[in-house]
C-alpha cells in the first residue's frame, strides 16, 4: 500500500450519484488504485435540510455495486462540527464577524470570480449590525498552484473573491473551510474532484496555510455538460446512476476521460484493467465536455428498455 498517495470521494446525500458524480468517483478511485494508495469515502451532509438517510444508502449501494469499495470508516461531516469549530478558533486572529445581509452585498459589490466580492464592509467591527456570519480575511498576495491536469491556476483572492465566508449566517460551516479541515484530518495528498471546483481551489489553499496544514495535489477533471452547455445536476436532471449500471456505463465513462475500454468480462477483471490503463495525462484538459449520450440514455428513470 502506497502511503504516498491517500485519495477520496466526497458525495452529498441529496439525491442518487449521477453520471456527473460517478465520472469524478470512478477517476479519484482509478486514480488512488493505480498509484497503489488509499481511497476514502466522506459523506458531506452539512446542509442538513438537503441531505437524507436515503440518498446516503443509495449512494453507498451504487459505489459498492461499482465495485469502488473505499478504506477506513466511512466519515461525515455532519459529526465533524467541533472540529470546524476548533479551525475557526485556531484562526481567530483572521476572522472576523460580518452583519452584512445577501442583498446588501450583492449591491455594493463588483462580481468576482465567484459571485460578489465582499467590499469588506465589517473589516473595522460591526457598528449597529448583528453579527450574521464569520469571515476570513484574505490579502493582496497571489495564490497560485498547479493542476495535474488544468495547469497553472492564479487567484488574487482580495480582487477575486473578497473576505469569504467560513461559518454561514444559518448556523452551518461553509464548504470551503469543511473540506480543508476533513482533507487535512484524513491527510489526503491527492484531491480529484470536477473543475468546477477550480475556482474554489484557491481560497481552500488560503485555509490551509492559515491552518498550517498541507496542500495536497490537485487533479480537476472535466464536468460533463448537457446540450445547453450547463453543468449535469440533479436540478439538470441528470441521468442517476445505480449499482447495476456499472456494466453498461463503465466503458463510456472511461472515454470521457480519455482512458480506453475495458473490453469484456466481468466488472471486477474491467476495473483491474482500468486501473492498469489509468493516464490521467490522456484526460482532455478542459473544465467540461458535452455527457452526450451519457445523458440521454434513461434506464434508471422509468425508461426500462432492458
Ligand atoms: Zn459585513
């Protein structure tokens, strides 16, 4: 076992895997197997109202019928919030709260690479405000770091983002702070997520030189796109994924990234095969691709042609 690389996948429980979040499970685990390392499973249910018992189960029958079985206990971050809490007090000197209102800030602000940047308003204390939320304060310095796939991403977080959000004024933890401080828990080396989390990337790096944890490597592979060019999500209505799609799937999937067939046999010797075939060189370097007929096939939808 290859202590050297520790990789994981990091569902949300809203819904069933779709062939979006399958293509990014199926290259984190390729990924994680073809280099001999450890591959981790962490259930991110912090937007509680959202998340539901049976899209985790679902979830866990998919990745176990795909034969992408993970190590170690699974974790969720819904246990997870003393630790958040202990990162945002190891910060304390950095944070600082905010009782700005969405709209305010949507108003005063010029768009950045991610939505508004926050103008700083409560930098100098609250005034007459309550405070809402908690926010970082970012500087002037360029964030940089290089891709395995997308190359060199730059960000100057005070003119791109602005002092972001880490504790959200409904009481949950932001994403941002979440995944550095559990990716720093587990000690992952190798992130391989979909690149529309490039532009996320650098904030999180932020976190964790403030947190005085690592930075692991960064693999962003392509999300795939319906006909429209949008994102495939549930709110797309992307296709679901289930643990008997494997087999029909696995092939076309593997194209998307670039990698060749599997050929015939069962599951098991195709994913062996996979593995032995991973290049995540070959993955086109781009932050999306059209699913094509990834998409349009229904089979789990009520559609049965089988
Ligand atoms: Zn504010």
């Amino acid at each position: 076992m290859n202590r050297a690389h520790i990789g994981r996948f990091a569902p949300s429980p809203t819904g069933p895997l779709h062939v979006g979040s399958m293509l990014t499970a199926l290259a984190s685990w390729l990924d994680a197997r073809a280099s001999g390392g450890t591959w981790h499973l962490r259930i991110e249910d912090l937007d509680t109202p959202r998340c539901t018992a049976a899209a985790e189960r679902d979830i866990l029958q998919t990745l176990a019928g795909w034969g992408l079985h993970h190590d170690g206990p699974l974790t969720r971050q819904s246990n997870r919030t003393a630790a958040y809490q202990a990162a945002l007090s190891q910060m304390a000197a950095h944070v600082y709260p905010c009782g700005c209102s969405r709209r305010e800030i949507a108003d005063s602000s010029v768009r950045g690479i991610d939505g508004p940047v926050y103008p700083g308003t409560c930098r100098t204390g609250l005034g007459e405000r309550e405070a809402r939320a908690v926010r970082v304060r970012v500087d002037d310095a360029d964030i940089a770091f290089v891709d395995r796939l997308q190359g060199e991403v730059r960000q100057r977080l005070s003119r791109d983002t602005g002092d972001f959000v880490l504790h959200r004024a409904d009481g949950l933890f932001a994403y941002q702070l979440a995944v550095v401080v559990d990716d720093a828990e587990l000690g992952v080396t190798d992130v391989v997520r979909g690149a529309d989390l490039l532009d996320s990337t650098p904030r999180q790096v932020y976190l964790q030189r403030l947190l005085g944890a690592p930075t692991p490597r960064y693999l962003h592979v392509p999300v795939l796109l319906d006909a429209s060019g949008e994102k495939l999500s549930k709110q797309t209505l992307a296709r679901a994924v289930g643990a008997a799609d494997a087999p029909e799937l696995l092939d076309l999937l593997l194209a998307c990234l670039g990698q060749p067939a599997t050929g015939p046999g069962t599951l098991p010797d195709r994913l062996q095969r996979a593995v032995d075939a991973w290049r995540p060189a070959q993955i086109p370097a781009l932050r999306g691709i059209p699913a094509g007929p990834l998409h349009t096939q229904t089979s789990r939808q009520g559609v049965t042609a089988k």
